[in-house]
C-alpha cells in the first residue's frame, strides 16, 4: 500500500496484550486489510490497519526531551470497533490541536473522545482533555492507496485550556536539506503483516531532513506536501505516526512545526525504506488561524 494507517496501535478491546506486542489476530487483520490499505496514511508498504493515516517510527529511538505539544489521539476504526489505536497531533494553541484529516475521517475511524497533552507515553502522564469539536480542511481527499491525501490537516478543539506550552508554526520551511525531527507512537517493525507490527509506549523520535520534490515520486510533494528523507539508514515513520509533528529549528534554536505526517512520499515502498510525505503547515496556516477563530 501506499499510504500510511494511523493506526498506531491496534488492540482488541476484550483481550488486552501486553505493550509492545503485536496487537492483533490474524483474523482481525485479513477481515480489515482491504480497509486498511485504503487507509494508511503516512507512507509504507503497508497493508493493513485500517484507517488513514501515518506511519510509525521505524528504527527512530526514545524521545530524548519533552516536548510539551506532542498529542496523542486514541482512535476506534469504523469497520471493526474492537479495533484501537493512535494519532499524533501537535498543541499549536491552548484549546487547539494540529493533525492530519484521515485521523479524523469518520469514514475511516472515530475519535475515543479524549486526548493526552504533553506527555512521551502514550498512556500515562501529562494533560487529559476531551475533545469538544473537530474541523477538516474543506478540500481535504484520501488518496486510498493511489496517490497522496491531499489537504491532510485537521483541527480538534478541547473541551477547555491546557497549560502546556503550544509549538509555533513555522513561518516556512527550511530550504531542502535542511534538518528536522519527527515525533511518533507509530510501529517501530517495518513488517508487511500486521500482526508483527509492534508498538511502543515510549514516544520516539528521528532526525530527518527536508527533501527535494525530486526526491519523491511524481506528483506526491508540491508547495503543501512536503518530501521527507530520514538521516538514519533504513528509517522513516510507519503505521500509528499519522498527524504527528515535523520539527525544524529556528534561528534562536527553539523548535517550530512545519509538518503534518500525511503519508509515504512514494507508492509501493516499505516504511523504512521510502520518504515521508508531510502536509506543510505554514502553507495551511492561514486556513488554520481562520477555522480557529470561526470555532473558537
């Protein structure tokens, strides 16, 4: 498949395993594979989870500082719901969260009705808070395996403010080459079959760079969809990163948000070994500061 899932974990809500252990039956994943693959949402091989996002850190490693506006979003896919997983998503504002559309998409999952702030685990820690409203971009489109989500970003609102520090969106991108970091709860097995997946508790992290349009199949990046490249060999996000963050550095060295994990940057390639395909959220920015205040 050519998307990533955003997925990052799928379990069975009766039979709970153990972190970082495949999560689900065989039979689970052959009844959602055709969904899955549909789905997938930040760029692998994959085939299987189901619903429409990103991808999950392949051979990144354990965060190594806070980082106060990663979001994770606990989500049900709609064709199985004894199936859970996860999407990332960035605090950009005190009631407001940046992701990826698909992680929103009710035809692909439902939202578990809250999320965590501020936390590198995924299941403990930092701030707790439901989700009061969701805002897709008007325009936004699932490529399902044939080419890229196309305007892949979204906006939850919370229920009421957190205290934790939101991440600046860049005013641009850096020029090809220049470095960045994604941030994930994704699988960290870049495995064709699903049920070798393995997600981890741990937030992680990879440093990346921006790449060249070129550097991506025909048609995937432009001036809204960034091409990533990782500058770790046989590493990319996979299956469970959809709508986490794409961090570069500004002049003073604080990190900025430039991107929106979307999907592969290449049809047919496992995890590890393609680009990443990141919606780019100073081109959205303005979309986003207007849907902010239209649904404040």
């Amino acid at each position: 498949m050519d998307q990533f899932l955003l997925m990052a974990e799928a379990e069975h809500v009766a039979n709970a395993h153990p972190i970082g252990e495949p999560v689900f039956s065989l039979k689970s994943s052959r009844r959602t594979a055709a969904r899955t693959a549909a789905v997938a949402l930040a760029g692998a091989t994959c085939a299987a989870m189901m619903s429409g996002s990103a991808e999950a850190i392949v051979n990144g490693k354990d965060s190594t500082q806070r980082y106060p506006s990663m979001v994770s979003i606990p989500v049900t896919v709609v064709d199985d719901p004894t199936l859970k997983g996860v999407c990332g998503g960035s605090l950009i504002d005190s009631t407001w969260v940046l992701t990826a559309a698909h992680c929103v998409d009710p035809t692909l999952v439902t939202l578990d009705g809250t999320v965590r702030i501020g936390s590198e685990w995924k299941r403990s820690g930092g701030t707790v808070r439901s989700v009061a409203k969701t805002v897709s971009h008007p325009r936004y489109k699932n490529g399902e395996g044939t080419g890229p989500n196309r305007n892949d970003v979204a906006l939850i609102r919370l229920n009421r403010p957190v205290s934790a520090k939101p991440i600046r969106i860049a005013d641009k991108p850096g020029r090809p080459g220049t470095p960045t970091r994604l941030l994930g709860f994704g699988s960290i097995a870049d495995a064709p079959d699903p049920t070798k997946w393995v997600f981890p508790d741990r937030l992680q992290e990879l440093d990346t760079r921006r790449g060249a349009v070129s550097e991506c199949a025909p048609g995937y990046a432009d001036s809204t969809r960034l091409c990533t490249i990782s500058q770790v060999p046989k590493a990319m996000a996979c299956n469970g990163d959809s709508g986490g963050p794409q961090l570069q550095r500004d002049r003073k060295g604080r990190w900025e948000l430039i991107g929106v994990t979307s999907g592969p940057g290449a049809p047919g390639v496992p995890c590890s070994e393609g680009p990443g395909l990141y919606s780019s959220a100073p081109a959205y920015a303005n979309w986003i500061h207007q849907a902010m205040s239209r649904n404040g």
